[in-house]
C-alpha cells in the first residue's frame, strides 16, 4: 500500500491510474476507523480495479465550540486497517498541504445544507462540500462510498456532484450497528458505559417508528409521537429533532406516501447521536 501526503503526488497517482484506464474506488475518512468504514473499502475493493482512502480531520466541518481537538486519531491502527482491506492508496494530507494560508473557496448546497444537521451545525456542511469536492478532484475516482449513517451528508454529496458536474458516481452503503442496534461511528468511543447504554434508544425509537409506519399509520405528526415517547424520562438526554421527511429533499412530511426517510438527533451531555431508517410505505389504494 502507498502513502501519499501531498497534493502535487496525489493529482500524478491519478493522472497516471486515468491513463492507465484503471476503475477508481474512493473511501473520504476522518480515521479512526471502524467496521462501517471497512465495509465501504469492501465494497469499493470488490467493484473497482484500485481502492484509495483518505484520513484527514477537516477543521473546516467542525464549528468553534465542536470536537476537532478531541477527534480520536489513531493513526497506526487506521494505516494497519487500510492495508489488511487491500487499500492500494492511502492519501494522507496535512491541513496546510489541503487549505494553504490563501485559501478562500466555500462549496456549498444551498438547501440541504440548512435542514436538520445544519440546524444544530451552521458550518458544517459548507465545511464537508469543501473538503469532499476537493478531495474528488485529487483522486478523480469513479466511484465514490459513503455510508448510510450520515444520510444527510450522503444526500448532500450526490446533490453537489450533480448540480457541479463531477464525474463520479456516489454510492451510499448500509449503516452498519452494533449487535444492540448502535449505529457505528467514530464519535462512540466518547459516550461513558452508562451512555452507551441509553444511546441504543435512538435505533429503538426509530424502529418503532417505522413498525407503525409498516401497520399501516400515514400521520407523520403521529409517527413522531410514537418515537418520541420511547425517550423518556429515565433516560438523561434531549431530542434535537425526529423527523419524518421526503427522502430527497429532506423535507418534514405531514403525511406519508411511499419512501421516507424517519432522521433522529439526540445529545447525551454535548454527545450527539444521529441516525436514520428509510422506510418504504406502500401506496394507499383506498
Ligand atoms: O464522514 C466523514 O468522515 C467526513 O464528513 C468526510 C466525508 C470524510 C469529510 O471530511
């Protein structure tokens, strides 16, 4: 596996796997790896001739009172994971090798970057359109992983590469949970065993969701109770939003038809959990 850390190396590598017509798979990563990232380099290893993955913690998507300082880094551990899933290119830039001293451009999506995440994240969005549209330019893969669990995230990249153009296809991938239903992320490692313990009720709170949904119930303002109520007092946390919306748009529904998306945010102290369950409602033929 080879490493890259600057900008001018990595636009060779990929000039050079263009020319050589090889299929590019992307994994854009933060470290601290997990099972849900070596799932999107399983998928890319077996659709594409070369794997690139990057790590970098871009200050730009956290906000002045957020967790850069704190993010976990475990470097060896993710070089060691990225070589054992056959990863062909690990790109592994410094901040000043990505935003050099005169840097100034913002990518932005103007609608999907406002709803829910940046309702509670003004600049994070902006912060992620950034850095993953820069990061596309460099690898210039054909394919590119995201996971499921960050369904805003996932939505808000496809938008920016179809309203910017870009060649590359954005393949969204399933969240992948602990035996409990936790959704894995980086950020568990924060939570105390007792939060670790309450933080399964978000999954639980959307999966009831969805079962009233599946029985037949069409009210989101009533789906939303339904979540809600599983959050109770016994357990230590505030809702930041349970959502029932337009899969696309993210839009809230009032009623549903079809395929939803339920999206949940709570926060365990200044621990945010975030999920989400698509949900398809057959069509009311009455
Ligand atoms: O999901 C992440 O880890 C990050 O938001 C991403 C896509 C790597 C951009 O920094």
């Amino acid at each position: 596996m080879r490493i890259i850390r600057t900008v001018r190396s990595m636009k060779r590598w990929s000039t050079d796997s263009q020319l050589r017509g090889d299929k590019i798979g992307f994994i854009p990563t933060m470290g601290a790896l997990h099972a849900g990232h070596q799932s999107l380099l399983q998928r890319a290893r077996r659709t594409c001739d070369r794997v690139v993955a990057s790590l970098f913690v871009n200050p730009l998507q956290f906000g002045p009172a957020e967790d850069l300082t704190q993010y976990p880094r475990k470097l060896k551990q993710d070089i060691a994971l990225c070589r054992q899933e056959g990863v062909d290119l690990l790109f592994i830039p410094s901040s000043q090798e990505i935003y050099p001293d005169d840097f100034q451009t913002i990518v932005m999506v103007a609608e999907l970057s406002q709803r829910w995440e940046g309702q509670e994240r003004p600049t994070h969005f902006q912060g992620v359109g950034t850095i993953v549209t820069k990061l596309l330019n460099l690898v210039r893969p054909h394919r590119a992983f995201f996971g499921q669990k960050d369904y805003q995230q996932a939505l808000l990249v496809q938008r920016l590469v179809k309203d910017l153009s870009l060649p590359v296809k954005i393949v969204m991938c399933p969240t992948i949970r602990e035996n409990d239903g936790l959704a894995l992320s980086s950020r568990n490692t924060y939570l105390s065993r007792e939060q670790r313990e309450q933080a399964t009720v978000l999954y639980s709170a959307l999966k009831a969701g969805k079962a009233a949904i599946k029985k037949g119930m069409r009210s989101a303002g009533q789906i939303c109770q339904i979540m809600k109520r599983l959050i109770t007092n016994k357990h230590i946390m505030t809702i930041d939003y349970l959502a029932v919306c337009h899969p696309l748009t993210l839009e809230p529904l009032t009623s549903i038809n079809g395929q939803v998306i339920l999206l949940g945010a709570l926060r365990l102290g200044n621990i945010r959990l975030i999920d989400n369950l698509l949900v398809h409602a057959p069509q009311d033929c009455s």
